[in-house]
C-alpha cells in the first residue's frame, strides 16, 4: 500500500511510552495538523502544527477552520485531555493551509 501510495513508512518513534508526546513528535516530524483538546472540554481548543516540544510545554503554529494562519499557541503537555492528527477533519484543513499557502497567492 505504501508503493501504491507513493508513501514512506514512518520511523518508529522512542518516547519512553508517553503517548501524548509520542503522538507529537510524529505529528511534528511528518508536518501533520493535529487538533488537541485542553482540561476535557467539549471542543478542538487549538487546531495546527507541533512546532517545538519541551519537558513540559509544546508550541503550536494555530491555524483557524479556513487553514489561515492564526498564530502561535503555548500549551503544557499535562492540560492536554486529547489528541487527534490525521481525522477527515485534521485532513481537510491541512489542504484549506496547502490552499492558501501556494505559491503565487
């Protein structure tokens, strides 16, 4: 599938079995959009690309529903309730960003 794809398998990432972080560090070295939900609320609080992770803090390039650029977001690993990076959702803002960030726009 990965041929017929035209992909590449992924590195298997060591994160002494921190899922949360493990799940970052993939979405940060594979430019993937993630959508992360802080202290259990019901919404996607911040929406965007993993930047750079700490010991205890991630910063995130934002992005809004439309793929525009919204910023950056600080965030500290243990507020983090939930995870999502390569849902339809994340999927489709990730080619609202490609979009809106061609060359020539």
């Amino acid at each position: 599938m990965y041929t017929f794809n035209k992909q590449k398998r992924h590195k298997i990432i060591d994160c002494k079995n921190d899922v949360v972080v493990a799940l970052l560090t993939f979405a940060k070295q594979s430019n993937k959009i993630c959508s992360i939900v802080l202290c259990e609320s019901d919404n996607n609080d911040i929406i965007g690309f993993v930047k750079n992770i700490e010991k205890d803090l991630v910063e995130m390039q934002a992005i809004d529903e439309d793929g525009n650029e919204d910023g950056n977001a600080f965030v500290e690993l243990g507020k983090i309730s939930s995870i999502v990076c390569g849902s339809e959702d994340e999927n489709r803002n990730e080619i609202f960003y490609k979009m809106n960030n061609k060359p020539g726009n």
